[in-house]
C-alpha cells in the first residue's frame, strides 16, 4: 500500500478532492493531512474525512525533523503539496527526494516563483491579456517552481474573462487531473 501525506495552508479542497479519489482505491492511503496553519480550513475537511492532522510551526518545520519523524511514523512513501505555500526545507526533500510532488495553477514557467500564488497569478494572467493558461504539476526541490514538469494541461482565457472567471477554471482543470496524476505517479 502507498502511503500519501498531503501539505496544504487554506482551504484545502484539493486536499480533499484527492481524498475522496483515493478513498475508494485499496492500494493507496491518505495517512495524514498537515499544515503549518492552525486555522486552515483544510484541517476541517480533513477531520470530516477521518483522516490524521499535524500542525506546525515555521522553526518546528524549519528547524528540527519534527515533520520528518511524524511522516516516518505514519510510514508515508509520497508527499502531495496542496496549496501549500512554504519552500520545503532539505531534510524533508532529501528524506522524500522525488517523491514530493505539486500543482501550481499556471503554465510553469509563465506565472512562477515566489509570491505566485493563488489569486495573484490569475489577475496577473488577466492584466496580460494572456489567450490561454492551465495548471503544471510538478516533481519539489529547492527552488519555488522549478521542479521537473510531469503534466501540464490548458484552458482559454477570454478577453472578457475576470480573474475569478480564472480561477475557476484552473479549478475545474485542478480537480480532473491532480489526483490521476498522482496515482500515474505511484
């Protein structure tokens, strides 16, 4: 069985949306939903679904190997960033090393980096009157964004479309393909 650990810092309905795909799948478990946000809503969701949470810290994540042990207790085998939005720290990456994966909700490299994110990617998309956008889902290393590109997928954008119009979309696009990837992944 794989085990997978998602990291998420909002929302969470990507977090979600993967586990509810997977709940049904005997070979794959959602083993523990983390977060460095006590308020995320993700955390809800995630009760909801029975599924273990781990809160923590910026030094607890930073600093020690506090994430680390916990993921090794849960004997997790792959990580899933969700709208999480802190860069990964080398000893999570070298424990996980190709096994981290993320989506970002642009066509990487167009609309990446630091501080490319969310809402501030989809007006930015709109302010430059782009034709076109979609989500890249991406292998993590040390840099934001610039991890090997496994998938990418498109949408239109119209020029009447609003960034809201966007994010929509890349929702819908985030939705279909996230979790099959992972599981290709796996």
């Amino acid at each position: 069985m794989k085990k997978i650990a998602i990291f998420a810092s909002g929302s969470g309905s990507n977090a979600e949306n993967i586990a509810r795909y997977f709940s049904n799948k005997p070979d794959f478990e959602i083993s523990a939903i983390l977060s460095n946000n006590a308020n995320a809503f993700v955390l809800s969701r995630a009760k909801n679904l029975n599924i273990p949470t781990f809160v923590f810290s910026r030094s607890e994540f930073n600093e020690t190997d506090k994430i680390v042990d916990f993921l090794a207790e849960k004997q997790v085998d792959f990580i899933v960033l969700a709208g999480f939005l802190w860069l990964l720290p080398l000893n999570l990456l070298r424990k996980f090393s190709n096994s981290i994966v993320n989506i970002h909700p642009a066509l990487l490299p167009k609309y990446g980096g630091k501080g490319m994110y969310g809402m501030n990617i989809h007006k930015a998309v709109v302010a430059n009157k782009e034709t076109e956008t979609g989500i890249s889902i991406h292998m993590v290393n040390e840099k934001y964004d610039e991890g090997k590109i496994v998938f990418q997928t498109k949408c239109d954008v119209f020029p009447n479309d609003t960034a809201d119009d966007v994010a929509e979309k890349i929702h819908q696009l985030e939705y279909e393909f996230f979790p099959k990837i992972i599981e290709q992944l796996l």
